[in-house]
C-alpha cells in the first residue's frame, strides 16, 4: 500500500525506520527525525504519539530536512498511510460547532475560503466523499489537517486549536 522511511539526520543519514502501515507510536524506532523517503503512498506525519500535535501530508518524493515537508520541529511521533482512492469529493463545512450556522457545501480545492465564502471560521464539518486536507492560511500554507469520511462535530476533533481555516484541498494524487 505504500512505504516511508524516517532519518534521524538530514540527508537521510543515521538510525532510519521502515513503516509500511499505519503507526501510533514510533518513540521505540527513533529518537528524532530530520529526513524522510516517501518510496510509495501519501501519508500523514504527526508530532504526536496516536495522530496528534501537528500534521505533514507527505506525498511520494525526497524530504532531506524537516524544513522540506514543513515541519516546526524534528519531532514525529506517528503516521498514517492514505488509503487510493479515486473516487468522488464532498464536504459540507458549517460556521458553528455541531454543524451549525451557514453550511457551505464543497467538491473542489478552495485556494481562499474568505474570498470565496466570506468567513474564515470553520467550526465543524461533514466529509461525505473523499480525503481532504485543511490549511490555516490561504494558498494552501501553515499547519495542515488531514480530514477523512466523517463526521467533525468542532474544531478540535481534527485537530486546531481554533475555527480559522485559510484553504482547503482535495487529497487526489496517490501515487
């Protein structure tokens, strides 16, 4: 289904670890992580142990420093394989908590959620069809979530400490 490969120095140097599923804990295969090989798959790094803390879509290629995939820090805690799919896209996205307030329904990528929906604030959601990622900043920059088929009651369920949301993009090149 897919293969990453984590370092623990730049440039793919020192102590590496294989994964090739999902993986909640990967504290006992390495100390810190300053490279990674994406050899096949899209996946999802987390700061945190159990897919916590921030989150780096990591689509199949070459990331010699933390710097490459975005990252704040050295630190990986977990991972998650993107399941292929090829399928359909929709999400509904709702100002207030528990689906509440003005309901914006999406099938496309949204470089500017303000421009196109004047609010920024997201504060739960419905992922019908596909697997989407949401940015804090336009353009598709800042902290980055990944949001699966489901229900997201508030904010904090896919991981923000707060409703803004800058962009939003469907996950479709899963080579």
């Amino acid at each position: 289904m897919g293969k990453i490969i984590f370092y623990e120095d730049r440039e793919f140097q020192g102590r590496h670890y294989e994964c090739s599923s999902d993986c909640a804990d990967l504290q006992a295969h390495f100390s810190r992580c300053n490279s990674i090989r994406v050899a096949s798959g899209c996946w999802v790094a987390y700061e945190k142990p159990s897919y916590g803390g921030y989150q780096y879509m990591l689509p199949q290629g070459e990331y010699p420093d933390y710097q490459r995939w975005a990252g704040f820090n050295d630190c990986i805690r977990s991972c998650r394989v993107i399941p292929p799919y090829r399928g359909n896209y929709r999400m509904k996205i709702f100002e207030r908590s528990d689906f509440g307030g003005q309901m914006m329904e999406l099938q496309d990528d949204c470089p500017n959620v303000h421009e196109r929906f004047h609010t920024r604030d997201i504060s739960s959601c419905n992922v019908v069809e596909g697997y989407w990622t949401l940015h804090e900043q336009p353009n598709y920059s800042g902290r980055q979530y990944f949001l699966r088929p489901g229900e997201y009651r508030r904010h904090s369920e896919w991981g923000s400490v707060s409703p803004g949301v800058g962009s939003l993009r469907r996950i479709t090149d899963l080579k």
